[in-house]
C-alpha cells in the first residue's frame, strides 16, 4: 500500500508549487500539511517524495525562464570554444551557477542521515520558520537595494548559493528566504535577489530529485502519487513564480515575515499540545 495516495499528492503538489519559490518554506509546509494528514514527515519514502515533486516546480522554472536560461546556456556553450566570449557576463554567471551549487551537493550527501532523521523534526522546523524571518527582516532593511542583476559576481553567487546549505540541514528556513536574504544583505535590489534565487535552484532542486527518485518509487510511494504530485506543482509554481516576481518589484518582504512567525508560533502550539505528531 502506497504510503502517500494520490489525494494526498494532489494536496501535497499544491502545497510544493505554491511555496517553493515563496520565501516561507516548502519542506516546512510540506511536513507540517504531511504532519496533519498522519503521513511520517521521517519516512525515508516520504522525504524522498518531498524532494522528486520539486522536480515539477523546477521544470516551471524552466519554462518561466526559457529565454534566460537559453541566454546563458547560449554564451556558456560560445565560451567554451571562443577566447573572446569568456568575457561577457552571461557566459561567467553560467559558470558562477555550477561553482555556487557545489557546497550544498557536498554537504547534502554527507549530512544525509542527519536530514533525513533528526533534523527532519517538525519542533526544528517551527524553530526555523521563525529564526529565518528575523534573518529576511534583517536583510530588508540592512540591504541597500541598489545593485541589479548585471553587477552580480562570483562573489555574490557562491556566498547566495551556499546559504542554501540553511534550508538543506534546517527545513523551515526556506531555501528561497535563505537565498534572497543574503541576496539583499549584498545590496542586491529586492528582484536581482529574487531571480538569481530562481536560478541557483534550478541545479539544486532538480539534482536532488532526481536523487531521491529511487527511494520514492522503491520505498512506498507509488509511480501514480509520485506522478500526480510533481504535474500539480508544476501547474501552481508556474502561477507562483509569476505572482512573485511581481510582488517583489513594488513590496518588501514583512508579509513573509508575519506570515512566517504566526505559522511557527501556531505549529509550536499544536506540537506542545499533542495536537500534531513531530
């Protein structure tokens, strides 16, 4: 019997596409929707199904940001071969992208057990929430906002792409609030923060996926859920992504923060009443 049915994929793939790319936390949320729907948050099938509908989210990004992402792919491929195209930008930041993911790939795989047991906690996860809303408030106002996506460096990329390293051992502090606070605290104005976020998780998240996918179809999670989840959160991210880049243009982010701090405050009150199972 598949430890995850296909109505739970289908609530599970919503909860994925809406808060992937939402500074708020998708593993938090997830855990906390898998906590009330008595799915164990620490099943290694379970976690495993987590990571594989992630898939779906990115693939929304991908299609979101085709012409970007062709762009860099583009002026990458043209310095490979070509002396002169290694001075432009799109080609370095295609680079700074693959530098920037190889921190949280070295300590995803060594930190393993940790994450998948102990840290896999809803108690770690509402203590999370609530400590990376003070670090994305801190940020907003520390940051001076004034840098865009064209003054970006490797400097930026590797110090963005290895905060991910927060979100991977602490589920609850968000991978997108990680990312894009310390995008601000780099005075990056609030939308270069925002997409260079979108573009390190692009090798992130679908390598972890992809790494998971074997615990998730060979654990207890059927072919069928599994499937169901990931072409849910595809279709909610899409929209997701969309709302997002429009909000952070004209808006700071205290809604998140508020958001954040009830959410841990409430899930640190059902789990000391007994209410929710950690």
């Amino acid at each position: 019997m598949s430890a995850i049915n296909i109505g739970q994929a289908v609530v599970l793939g919503i909860v994925e596409g809406v808060t992937e790319f939402l500074p708020v936390s998708s593993t938090g949320h997830l855990k906390i929707t898998e906590g009330l729907m008595d799915i164990p948050v620490d099943d290694k099938s379970v976690v495993a199904f987590t990571a594989v509908i992630q898939v779906g989210a990115i693939a929304a990004v991908l299609l979101y940001f085709f012409r970007d992402i062709r762009r860099f792919a583009t002026a990458w491929g043209r310095g490979l071969v070509n002396r002169e195209e290694r001075y432009h930008h799109d080609y370095k930041f295609a680079w700074w992208v693959i530098y920037a993911t190889i921190p949280i790939v070295v300590v995803g795989l060594a930190a393993k057990p940790l994450i998948e047991g102990p840290l896999a906690s809803l108690w770690v996860v509402a203590a999370s929430l609530i400590v990376g809303s003070g670090l994305m408030w801190l940020a907003d106002r520390m940051g001076r906002h004034k840098r865009g996506e064209d003054d970006t460096s490797v400097k930026d990329a590797m110090l963005v792409g290895s905060s991910q390293i927060l979100a991977l051992l602490f589920p609850g502090f968000s991978r997108s609030g990680a990312t894009m606070a310390t995008g601000l605290m780099l005075d990056l104005d609030r939308l270069a923060a925002t997409r260079l976020s979108f573009f390190l998780g692009i090798p992130s998240l679908t390598g972890a996926g992809l790494y998971e996918l074997k615990d998730a179809m060979g654990g207890g999670v059927g072919t069928v859920p599994l499937a169901v989840g990931t072409v849910v959160s595809f279709a909610v991210a899409y929209a997701s992504i969309a709302w997002l880049l429009k909000f952070v243009a004209k808006h700071s982010f205290n809604a998140f923060v508020i958001y954040r701090i009830v959410i841990g405050l409430v899930l640190f009150g059902l789990l000391g009443s007994g209410a929710l199972n950690a």
